[in-house]
C-alpha cells in the first residue's frame, strides 16, 4: 500500500511556515513568524489565545490544546483528514505529491 512521501511533506512544510500560510489562505488578520493571535480554528475566541512559535514552523491553539506543523494546521483550517489534505498542501505550496511504499511514514 502507497503512503505519503515524507520528502515531500517535509519539504511543503518547509515552504509554508505558519505565517505563510495563513496569508495563502486569506485568514483575517496580520501574523508574524512568532506571535499571538485570536485563532482562526474557533468562533468564540475573544482574546489572543493562539500563538505561532519557533520561526513560524508550530502552533498552539491555547483554548483547546492544538498544536502542530504547518500541516496539522492546514487539516485542522480546512477540515480534512491528512490523506485528503496532502495533495492540496503540496500544491499550494508548489511541491509534487509523490508516492512510495510504505516505510514507517508519518500518515
């Protein structure tokens, strides 16, 4: 059975800090590479409860406990599961979504 390329995850990843993304997907507001924010994954938060840390690479939603890459991010924004959400990430952040036989991947 085929899983994802960890290459080309990580290299989309890589090409996609937190930052970056979130202006790719047209979330409201301004962030930075290492911030707090009012987060974009629940309706009822008021305060700044949602920080991007670590260069833009990870997150932290503080009022339920998410957390993740750039990745997990864009699963959680869009509502997908990772297999589902793999393709459009690479190719929004221009890596080709390749295959390989399954070794230990991280989906």
């Amino acid at each position: 059975m085929s899983t994802i390329s960890d290459s080309a995850l990580k290299e989309a990843i890589r090409r996609l800090p937190i930052h970056v993304l979130w202006v790719r997907l047209g979330l409201p507001g301004t962030v930075r590479p290492n911030c707090c924010i009012c987060s974009p994954l629940r309706n009822d938060d008021r305060r700044p409860s949602f920080s991007i840390f670590a260069d833009g690479t990870r997150f932290k939603d503080h009022g339920d406990g998410a957390n993740g890459d750039s990745f997990d991010f864009f699963c959680r924004i869009r509502k997908m599961n990772p297999r589902t959400a793999f393709r459009a990430f690479c190719m929004l952040a221009g890596v080709h979504p390749t295959r390989r036989p399954n070794h230990g991947n991280r989906y």
